[in-house]
C-alpha cells in the first residue's frame, strides 16, 4: 500500500505504509531520521494517532485491533479489540488515561489504557471511514455517523447534534480552539463549519482535485489562518482561512498528495504524503520544499515552487 497519511507532532512525523509505522523526527533543518518501524497489524493501518502528552502513539487496523505502543522504545504495550467486532478509528481522551474508538457495528466506544470497556454509545454513532475526533474538555466526541452527516455527541449533556451536507463526506478534521470542523466532501469541495452555538458554514475553499481518493486537509500558520489540502493533481493547496482566497499550489510530488500535516508549533513547516512513496516537509516562509523522504532516504531541494 503507498503513504496515505502523515502528521508532525513535536519533532517527529510519522507516515502510513501498509501494515507498517514508521516514525520519523524531524530536524529544524528538515533532515529526516528514521526512528522504528512498527509491525504488527495484520491488515493495512487506517488511523494513527499521538497521545497528549507525545510519548504513545495509537494505530488502527483496517477493521482489526486498536495498538498501542511506547514511541521511544517501539515497543507495543496493548491491544485493543472486541470478539466479532473489527475497529476502524481511535483517538486519545485529552488526559491521556483513556481512548476511544469506532466499530464495525456503528458503535463508538471508551476504553480505559488496560483495555476496560468504560461507555459505549450504540446505534448509527459511525461508518466505515476513520475519522474521529474528540474536544480538548473531552466532552463532545465528533464522528461521521453517515455518508453526508457528521454526529457531535455530548457526553455529559446526553445529547446529539448532526452536521448535514448535501454530498458525500470523505474526511474531517476538528480546529485547535474546538470550535470549527473543515469537512472534505466527494464534490471537490471543502467546507469550514462553526460548531459553537450557531452550527453553520462559514466558508468554502476550491481549486484541487479529487475524484477517486480520500484527500484529507487541515487547519496551520499563525493562529491557524490558513487551510491545506492535498490533491489528485500532484499539487499542494494553501487558502486563507477568512477570505477563501488560493494563496498557493504547491508542485514537487509526482503523485496524489493524500494529506497534509501542519506542524502544531512552528507555522512555517507543513508536511505532505503522497501515493508517490515521498513525504515532503515544506518550509512556508518562502515556500520552499526543505526535504524529502523516500525509501530511506532524505532528499533536499533548493528550488522556489
């Protein structure tokens, strides 16, 4: 299988191959060290995801078992699964001392880290599709419970509210303050929804391709005032976040660019993973592509995009 997904949390990055992990960090310079590659999922990885505090890291199998491993030492410390039933997305409590997944059979469920069922929440709660999210108060937990609905479900308050669109969802992702969802649909299009109070579209954002694959984008820059996304084209696109405007398409892959990963604290590094078998750090400031990695090896590019 070729990279699907990347993400940068401190200095390290990470992309998905197959049924295999490998972390990597990441240098101020953009030099890329590999760090372990992590074995053990019989079925292709759908869902990576870091623990608060940068030191676990969960993956998900594609309708198989949740694992959880120490990411200093590789080591796999637990797996997560239920008889009969597969998993097919996780995420981490904001205190790290729990996770949460979606199931097979459209349940989402909370798990202690020894593996203890704690809530479920049955019923139409998910679909097939890996994306999940959780607020940073651990209070609402966000899904897509449908192919055009995304559910927000209140943990304390024990109530549920639907996001509704009119095309098909393909991906999500939740805004650092928890208050806005960038929605990713089947028509080339990307909404930016506020979920406060008033839930509602409050922009839109085109210009990339996407007709056969899952093409996943995300909030960064400064105080996160930008959206990137990946694209069928090869190319990497950046709009602003307020006005809607294309600032850039990025050039260097030679492949779908399948997602994006904006580094949380420096807002001039975005990562990019493409079905080209690369992962391109970009250095924003003058947009230029700092490194690349493929098959172990770390390219650098002096070039202007």
């Amino acid at each position: 299988m070729l990279p699907i997904s990347c993400d940068i949390e401190g200095d390290r990055l990470w992309l998905v191959e197959g049924g295999q992990i490998p972390p990597f960090q990441v240098k101020d310079s953009g030099q890329v060290v590999s760090k372990h590659k992590l074995t053990g999922h019989q079925k292709p990885v759908l869902t990576v995801s870091w623990s608060p505090d940068d030191y676990q890291l969960l993956t998900c199998g594609q309708e198989e078992v949740i694992r959880r491993w120490d990411v200093n030492s590789g080591e796999c410390l637990f797996v997560y699964e239920r008889h009969g039933v597969g998993l097919i997305s996780c995420g981490w409590f904001p205190d790290g001392k729990g996770i949460v997944s979606g199931m097979t059979d459209k349940s989402i469920c909370l798990w202690d880290l020894d593996g203890k069922e704690l809530e479920c929440w049955k019923g139409q709660r998910t679909v097939n599709i890996s994306d999940m999210a959780i607020t940073d108060d651990g209070k609402r937990i966000i899904s897509i419970c449908k192919e055009t609905a995304i559910l927000l479900l209140d943990r304390e308050a024990k109530f549920e509210r639907l996001i509704e669109e009119e095309q098909v969802i393909t991906s999500f992702s939740l805004s650092r303050d928890n208050k806005f969802l960038l929605v990713n649909l089947i028509n080339q299009e990307i909404h930016l929804w506020s979920i406060e109070d008033d839930v509602k579209v409050v922009s839109k954002y085109k210009g990339h391709t996407r007709t056969r694959f899952v093409i996943r984008s995300c909030f960064g820059g400064f105080e996160q005032a930008f959206i990137a996304s990946g694209s069928e084209d090869s190319q990497v696109y950046i709009w602003h976040r307020g006005t809607g405007e294309l600032l850039s398409a990025l050039p260097g892959h030679s492949g779908a660019v399948n997602c994006v990963s904006w580094h949380p604290r420096n807002p001039h590094m975005l990562a990019s993973a493409s079905d080209d078998r690369t992962i391109r750090i970009w250095g924003l400031d003058d947009l230029k592509c700092v490194a690349t990695h493929s098959n172990g090896t770390v390219h650098h590019s002096n070039g202007k995009f």
